[in-house]
C-alpha cells in the first residue's frame, strides 16, 4: 500500500540533499508517467530536458505501485506529463503525496476520446434489454472494475501521436521559454516522421484482405488502431490488465472467434501469456508473436521507441495473418 509518511520523509531528505545540484542543472526536469509517453518528450526536448519514467519499458501501468523515488522524482520536476484519461490510476495520490509544485499536463488533451469497450458493452446491454442496466443491478464490468468512460489507449492512432507531441512541446515552451524554438523545431521534424509512418501503416493494413482483418489480444489496447486502421481487435480481458476474464468470458470469446474466423492471435508483451495459450490450444489458431501495446521494449528489444513499436506491431501482425 502507497505509504505517504515514507513519501515524505524520502522526499525531505533528497530535497536537503540534492538543492544545490538541481539549482546548477541546466536541463528541463520533466517525469513521464510510462514510456511511450518518455519517447515522445525526448524527440521533443533533445538535449535541453532531463527525462524520468516512472512506468518503464515492458512495465504494466494499469496494476503499477508508486516507489518513494517516483515522489521523489515528482518533487524535483518542472513538469509531469501524464497519458489522463483514467489510464495512470496511481498519479493522483503519487502527485498529492510528492508535494510537486511542478506543472502536471495532460497529454491527451484535445484529441477525439473514444469510449471505452466496457461502456459500449454495456451501452449495448441496455439496448437489447430495453431497461437500465444500472438499475438492473447487473455487473459486467470484468469482476468489478471500471476504468472510466474513454477509452485511454489514445497513443495508438498516430494522429493521436502527434496531438500527444504538439502537447508535450507547448508544455515544454510554457516551462522553459528560452528554448521553446528548439522544442518547435524537433516537435515538428518528429511529427513529420510520425507521418511517413502513418502512410506505411495503411499500405501494410491495405495489404491485408478485408476478410482476414479479425485478431485476438489480451486486453482492449488497441481501439484507437482499429478505428483509425480498419484492423478488428477483440479480446478475453477489459481496458485493464487487472479486469480478469472469467471462465464465461473466455468461453464466450472462444464461440466469438470461431464465428468471426478470427486469423491471428497475440500475445502482449505486459500480460500474462496463459490465457491467450488457452484460446489458442481451443481454437487452433497459432499465436503469431508478441505485440507491443501500453509499454515500449527494452533498449535491445525490437520496439525501443514509438516509431520502432508501432512499425514492428503492424509487420508481427501482417507477418501473422498472410503466413509470410
């Protein structure tokens, strides 16, 4: 459990330790919440920023407890950038034991949220029913958790990515004016990238017949993909890795895939392999490798930066359902 007293007692010890070389350090102090956040602040912020992730690479932020160095970090920053959306449950008692004066900025502010499987499932309920599913007093929503009405995973359209970007570099300029021309110019060379990506991302999906365009993964990670992409994602687990799917749940999927012909099935590279086994040993159809979703690789792993993650996404998965 988050134990505040230990928060700040750590924290008065580095702050009466680590005052003077903060004051001499040149760099923008930024906290990313997880890792894909920490990439796009480092194209943004080059040499200029000093960049702490809380949530590291391979990390899982949905189920992730906060360490007294994470509020020690937040104490110490000039700006905090997290994902919102209900997607970093731990931030706000992480911020409020920290003590931070440091600007904390939403990344996903001013993109198009979708709404989150859980409500659509429920949305759906409601309507085949003709009553209130809240009245009802039916509880769907993977043994009791709930995750909010939108859907967080927003970093996975790259039209997303660059909003995300555009908001990290005018966090960036508010914080440090002197150097906001140099965060303009890397913010607008990246998105610049994140747009020759986005044309090889569609050429990959066009490649792919309209037939074969169904896939299983662990959790509902990739909604904003399958809106943007036309790719279709169905998955035994909620918007959270903690929502565990029950025995109906899986078998219900299992019914589902066979229905929909379902071409590929992947594992993640922050959940527990066991149950995509299972629905794999049930159905036949072969697990077609590893899919980075909430968290980058390691720095040796094949997706060690956005760019890198959603290019190697996109290929497992074309490599998978065409056989190739």
């Amino acid at each position: 459990m988050f134990n505040t007293l230990r928060f700040a007692t750590y924290a008065s010890l580095l702050t009466l330790g680590g005052f003077a070389s903060s004051a001499s350090a040149a760099e923008l102090k930024v906290v990313a919440s997880f890792s894909i956040i920490a990439d796009f602040a480092k194209n943004v912020g080059g040499d200029r920023v000093e960049i702490s992730t809380l949530v590291g690479p391979d990390g899982d932020a949905h189920v992730y407890e906060p360490r007294p160095a994470d509020a020690a970090a937040l104490e110490g920053a000039d700006v905090v950038l997290v994902n919102g959306l209900q997607f970093e449950g731990f931030m706000s008692r992480l911020i409020e034991a920290s003590g931070t004066k440091a600007s904390v900025v939403e990344v996903t502010k001013g993109i198009e949220p979708l709404k989150s499987a859980e409500e659509e499932h429920e949305a759906v309920e409601k309507t085949e029913a003709g009553h209130d599913h809240e009245e009802a007093g039916h509880d769907h929503g993977h043994e009791g958790h709930h995750h909010g009405e939108f859907d967080p995973h927003a970093w996975q359209s790259i039209h997303n990515a660059e909003i995300y970007v555009k908001n990290i570099a005018d966090a960036f300029c508010e914080a440090d004016k002197a150097g906001c021309a140099t965060y303009t110019a890397n913010s607008e060379a990246y998105i610049a990238r994140l747009g020759k990506l986005e044309t090889e991302v569609k050429a990959a999906i066009e490649a792919i017949p309209a037939d074969k365009r169904t896939v299983i993964t662990s959790h509902d990670a990739f909604g904003y993909f399958e809106h943007e992409y036309g790719l279709r994602f169905i998955a035994p687990e909620g918007i959270s890795t903690e929502a565990e799917a029950s025995a109906a749940d899986v078998a219900k999927l299992i019914d589902q895939v066979k229905h929909d012909k379902a071409s590929a099935i992947f594992l993640e590279n922050i959940t527990n392999p066991r149950l995509i086994e299972q629905i794999s040993t049930e159905t036949g159809i072969r697990i077609g490798g590893t899919l980075y979703s909430d968290a980058l690789s390691g720095r040796e792993g094949p997706a060690s930066n956005y760019i890198d993650m959603f290019r190697y996404n996109v290929n497992t998965m074309q490599a998978a359902i065409l056989g190739s």
